[in-house]
C-alpha cells in the first residue's frame, strides 16, 4: 500500500486522486486528520525556531507567527474542505496532533490496523 501525508491539499486534488485509485481499481484506506489547537501550534514553531536560532542552527524564514498565520489562512481556504469530503465518505479518522509523538504515533497505527 502506499501512505501520502499532506496530499492531497485541496478538493481538485482529492477528485483526482480519487478517480485514478478507481481507474486501479484501488480506494483508500483512511485519512487521518491531525487535530491541532492553532495557538498552540504556533507558540510551538515558534519556540522551536528561536531555540534553534539560540543554537545556532538553520531556522526557516517563515518560522515567524506573521508567516504562520498567513499559512493557516491558506489551509483553511484550500485544504480544510477536505475534512468534511472525507468524512462524508465515512473514510475520516482525527488524531490528537499535539499529543507526544509516540502516543501521536500509536494513535495513527490504531486508525489503520481498524
């Protein structure tokens, strides 16, 4: 089986993917929604950037919450659609995103051993 994560991103996508998994004659399995709180999400990237900038390490030039908004805006208007595509097609599964990244693992293989 193949996983895609962060594709598809937006409804046109979705349709295509989904017209070529019936062209195989294949479907999909799960998808699985990381549920975040936004504030938090940010406060998180945040921090990691400054302690990486602290370390002296490479920090990502949107790393800044002005660029995070401005990336969540963008979800919202083209990939939160997804959410509500999948779920009517009783294919969606949320997960807690902002749990530690073994539980936010064990979450995700529970969803796709069911």
């Amino acid at each position: 089986g193949f996983v895609f994560d962060g594709f598809p991103r937006t409804l046109a996508q979705a349709d295509a993917l989904a017209a070529l998994l019936e062209e195989q004659g294949q479907t999909l399995d799960a998808v699985i929604e990381l549920e975040v709180n936004d504030d938090v999400l940010v406060d998180r990237i945040v921090g990691r950037a400054a302690e990486a900038a602290a370390a002296g390490q490479p920090v990502r030039a949107d790393d800044n919450a002005e660029s995070l908004k401005v990336r969540l805006m963008e979800y919202y208007k083209k990939t939160s659609p997804l959410i509500g595509y999948y779920y009517a097609k009783g294919q969606l599964s949320g997960v807690d995103g902002l749990g530690e990244m073994a539980e936010v693992k064990a979450a995700i293989a529970g969803v796709l051993d069911s």
